[in-house]
C-alpha cells in the first residue's frame, strides 16, 4: 500500500514540487541529526516514499546536500550584492551585511545549521570545491566594507579587516543554533544590536584603556574560512595521528581514548566519528572500549561535561578576587576562548551537531545554564556600575559574544590562543569603533 501511495502521488505532484519537497525533509534532517547520521531511507521515509523512488530524483545523498547549499548561498550572496551596490557609509553597509545574514537564518534555519555545521568537513571534500568560490566573494564583500572603514576613519586602523571579516561572519552565522527573528529582536533590530556590541564595544569610552591590539598581535596570523580542494579525509587523518603521537606511549588507555576522541570529534563531527576510529587513532583493540568509556554517546557527554566543568570552574577561580565587571568580562572572554581551543569536543556544541537533552546525561544543561548565568550577571553588573553601555541587554549580549568565540574557533586556531584572546578582547570590550 506504501508503494501504491508514493506511486500516485508521483504521478499527481510535478517533478519540481516533489524534489522541493525532498529537499526541505532533507535538510531538517540534516539540520537536527547531521549530514554523517542520516540515510537515505530517513529522507525516503520522511518524504513519504521509498529510498529507490528517491533516486528518480536525486542520485545521491550528496546532491541533495549540494542543492541544499547551492540554494542557500545563491540567496546571500544576491542578497550581500545587492546591499553593497547601495553604497551607503560603511557602518549602514556592515548592518545591512548582518541584517542579510540574520534574514538567511530566519527564512531558513535548518539551511543555515547545515552550512555551519558541514563547511569544516566539506573543506575535505573534493566534490564541493565550487564552494570555495562562494565563500571567497562573501569573505571578499565583507572585507571591502571594513577596509573602506578602516580608510575612511569610520573603523580603527589597528585592527586587521580580515579578522574582523572573519570574527563578524562566524559570529552571525554561529547564531543560527538559536536566533529566531519571531523572538525579542526582528532581524534589523538584531542587526543593530550586533553593530552595538561589536563596533561601538561593550564598554563605555573612557572605561577601558586599550590594549594596543597592533603591538600585540603583530603579523597576523589567521586561517580563511574559504573552503580548499584536498583530499577527502587522509590531510586530517595525517594531522590527528601526529598530534596524537604526542601523546606519551605510558599513558592509560582510557586517556588515550579520550584524548583520540576529542581530535576526532573536533575534527569530524560527532556522526562522523565511528567507535573504531576512535579505537585505531587510541591504539586499543575496538572491543575494549565499552570497557573503558560504555558508549560513544556517554563518551561524548562526559567530554563535554569536562569542557563545561573547567569553565566555570577557571570563571569561579577567577571571581575569587572579586574583580571589577571590566576585569571580569575579560576574563570571561580569556577563559572562554581557551577552554575552546583546549577541548576539540566544543565543536560538537558550536555547530549543533548533537544538543546537550539529547545526551544521557540531565547535568549538562545545568553546567550550560550555569555558564550562560555567569555571563548574564556580569553583564548585569557592568551596566549597574556604569561601566557598560546602559542600553545593553545581557541575555543577548552574551549569547551572541559566546556564541562568536565558539564558532570562531576556526579563527583563534590559526592565530593561537593569545593572539585570538587580546583580538576579542578588544573588539569585545572597546568595539571597531575609532576611537583615536
């Protein structure tokens, strides 16, 4: 009767409509479970139809993900054309940027989850070479803006317009986890907020001297989003594998095999690391992992109940001294941006991979909520004190700047953490804005 069903309904619904169809089961799929988890038959069975009626329309798994990304960055890219062309002063045009960016998500967030959590595993991927072109013009438009800034006096001079390109595109996309324009802010007032915080700084002028972020970051150091043709997996297996021979041959297996397990999920997503991997790169016999760590998922939340656990235990150590709200917004930043590049596992946070109530594991919301609670008080405090601007809204403030160090990971781990700590830092705490 199944077959019978999807038959007809081929033979009633156009071609176009029944792909489109396809498309949107798959990319909510994708969105919640991950490319690397969801099969052929998940899609067939959530479009109603069987996985070989499928094939009639898509040939692989593959093209349903190149349709996917295909259409969502043809609509961006229109979208960040058309706002350039206006050729407004370059603080309307980096707003508008946003705005687009923050539009994307809000017509489409599974599309927009699927690009974020996917661009690291596709820059391996030699069938999605043509998006390195895609994400070169966004980088490039982006760039123009702030060095037109920068010439004009409009943004500091001190501070490289790459980076600032980079930090500002992983912060709006990284909001795609959970920015909904249905919520407190539509996409233009987001948008200004995200302007406030970043260019304007957080911190009223006159608060916070600056830290010289030129003398301290020197010759910069940063990686390009842009996606590179290499192999499809043996570049990062090599770089895993040296990394982990690091590692001393006298340590315990269970150690090992956490360790193996966050540079694999770092590297490769939580869907796309297989229990043998993990044994391979740990160099213990497959069968002994249950031993070890039980399952892959409670592997998964006690790596990242360490992650959280060392966070907030580094922002309780540094309360101790009861800072002032500048002092401690800096160290918030600092604590957070090492503890990202220290635990490979945050990744699985960052792109929303896997949420923490879908682990076995109730006390990772709490360690979540604890976090988010130390970064919403200090805020809070700031603004009582008069040392930051009173228009801030905590709640927000603090979800878009964790979320910016979060998936910025990409950036902080080309240029080393000290480097990336000073750059938010400044930008953060004093914002693009010239000041000088």
């Amino acid at each position: 009767m199944f077959s019978d069903r999807a038959g007809a309904e081929r033979h009633v619904r156009p071609r176009g409509d029944r792909r489109a169809e396809i498309i949107r089961h798959a990319c909510a799929l994708f969105a919640e479970r991950g490319y690397g988890a969801t099969t052929v038959r998940q899609i067939a069975e959530a479009a109603d139809m069987l996985s070989g009626s499928l094939y009639h329309h898509f040939p692989s798994k593959e093209a349903m993900l190149r349709e996917v990304l295909d259409a969502f960055f043809t609509e961006i890219m229109n979208r960040h054309r058309a706002t350039v062309a206006r050729d407004h002063d370059p603080i309307t045009t980096l707003r508008g940027l946003l705005r687009d960016s923050l539009d994307a998500i809000g017509d489409n967030p599974d599309a927009a989850i699927v690009v974020v959590g996917e661009s690291r595993r596709l820059s391996r991927n030699e069938g999605f070479v043509w998006l390195s072109d895609r994400t070169a013009e966004a980088s490039g438009l982006w760039g123009r803006v702030l060095r037109r800034g920068v010439e004009e006096g409009s943004l500091r001079r001190d501070l490289h317009p790459v980076l600032l390109s980079l930090m500002l595109q992983s912060a709006v996309w990284g909001m795609a986890q959970w920015y909904r324009p249905q919520g407190t802010y539509d996409t233009d007032a987001a948008a200004g907020r995200l302007v406030d915080v970043f260019v304007r700084g957080v911190v009223v002028p006159g608060r916070y001297a600056s830290r010289q972020i030129c003398n301290l970051l020197g010759p910069a150091r940063y990686t390009s989003p842009t996606l590179r043709p290499v192999g499809p997996d043996e570049d990062a297996r090599v770089e895993a594998r040296r990394r982990m021979a690091r590692v001393s041959s006298e340590t315990d297996a269970r150690t090992r095999i956490r360790i193996a397990s966050n540079l694999l999920f770092e590297q490769d997503g939580y869907a796309g690391t297989t229990v043998r991997r993990i044994a391979d790169l740990a160099r213990v016999p497959v069968g002994s992992l249950a031993h070890h760590i039980g399952s892959k998922e409670q592997l998964l939340a006690d790596l990242l109940n360490d992650f959280l656990g060392d966070l907030r235990t580094a922002f309780d150590k540094d309360a101790v001294g009861q800072p002032e709200p500048v002092e401690r917004l800096s160290g918030l930043i600092g604590r957070t941006v090492e503890a990202h590049a220290r635990h490979g596992v945050s990744t699985v946070l960052a792109i929303n991979e896997i949420r923490g109530d879908e682990l076995p594991c109730g006390r990772l919301r709490i360690q979540r909520a604890k976090v988010s609670d130390t970064w919403t008080r200090s805020l809070a405090a700031g603004i009582r004190a008069g040392d930051f601007h009173p228009d801030l809204d905590p709640v927000f403030t603090q979800r878009v700047l964790r979320t910016a160090i979060s998936t910025g990971s990409r950036i902080y781990r080309g240029m080393g953490v000290r480097d990336a700590v000073g750059l938010y830092r400044e930008v953060v705490l004093a914002g693009m804005g010239a000041r000088r």
